[in-house]
C-alpha cells in the first residue's frame, strides 16, 4: 500500500538504499543481520522507526509479522516499497525475522495533539453507538497489546496508523480481516480516526 504524506522524494531514495543494503546482505542467516541491514532504512533500529510513515515492528505481535511478511511476499498485502524488499529475504528467515522483532523493546510514542486523545480512549473503549463504530478494544485488547490473532497498536505512530485506517476504508487494503476493517473504518470520520491513532500512540 502506498504511504500518504511522504514526500516523492524521499521514498525513492530510501528505497534504493533498502535494495541496495539488501544486495550486499545477500540474504544474512541470522534475523538480527537481516534486521540491521534489509529492514533498518525503513523500519529503525531493531525496529524502532523513527519515520512517521513506517511503522514499529519491535513488540509487535510474532505470528502477525510472520502473517505480514508472508502476504506481502506473496502479493496478499501489497506496498510498492516493500515488494522488491520482502523479495531478498528467503522465505525460511521470516520466523526468525518475526521472532527477533517480537522480542525487541519499543521505543514509546509520542503523542502529538493531546486534545483530541480523550476523544481517542472514548472510541477505542467504547466505539462509537450513533453510527455503529464498535470498540476496538474488542479486538485490539487493552491498551492496544493485541494478541496472537491481532496486532498491537500501542505506541504506533500515528501517521501510520491514520493510514491504515483510510486504506481499508478505501480498500486499497484486504488482507488482515480486511472485511471487518473496512467496515469499521467505512463508519469513521477523519476527526476519529485522528482521535483514535493519538490515544494509541500514546499507550505504553
């Protein structure tokens, strides 16, 4: 899926650093290599990224970022950055990969508007009744820590996590339960959907 917001620019370059890093790791055995060379220009340090736009994979969920480099791999989930990238790793590092990131601290996030993060925990704990948005505790947990069959969101940045929600209203995103997503998110304003990714990102 492609990332709103980010300049024409910087994508590119960012993308021919990946490819080339991933050349001249030629597919390393062990998952922190890969790590520290394929994934680092997007995704940070052990996972933390610093770059709005790229999500942090450091204490996500392991089975949901096995999930995620096996759909983006196989065309499932599609991204335009990550499709060549995904395409140097072998198939057999993905667990490790997951496994490595899964265990990884994550740096916490920052929450940027405060005056809406009230709003956000309201819509995440309660949904919203009048028009039919459910609680995304129901799925997500609390404090957004997920579970072996859904993410975690907590700490995300927001940036991201805001454009995730507009692709599956969109659909321009399908794959990860992509019909309850959609209709989620078909339901949400753009107020709320702000709303809910500055609470998130807030949560430790």
């Amino acid at each position: 899926m492609r990332q709103a917001g980010h300049s024409k620019s910087r994508v590119p370059a960012l993308l021919v650093s990946a490819l080339a890093l991933a050349a001249s790791a030629a597919v390393a055995a062990e998952p922190k290599e890969i790590a520290a060379t394929v994934c680092l220009p997007c995704h940070g340090e052990a996972g933390n990224s610093v770059l709005p736009t790229f999500p942090k994979l450091a204490g996500q969920q392991k089975d949901y970022l096995l999930k995620q480099l096996q759909e983006f791999a196989s065309g499932k989930r599609k991204n335009e950055i990550m499709a060549p990238i995904i395409s140097t790793v072998d198939k057999g590092d993905f667990a490790g990969l997951a496994a490595y990131f899964s265990a990884q601290p994550q740096s916490p996030g920052t929450v940027e508007d405060a005056l809406v993060v009230e709003a956000g925990k309201k819509l995440y704990e309660d949904g919203n009744t009048d028009t039919g948005v459910p609680a995304c505790v129901g799925c997500h947990q609390p404090n957004a820590m997920g579970n072996e069959r859904f993410p975690r969101l907590a700490g995300q940045h927001q940036t991201y996590t805001r454009q995730q929600m507009a692709n599956f209203k969109a659909g321009a995103r399908t794959n990860d339960k992509g019909k309850i997503m959609r209709a989620v998110a078909e339901r949400m304003s753009e107020q709320e959907m702000k709303a809910v990714s500055e609470y998130i990102a807030g949560l430790k």
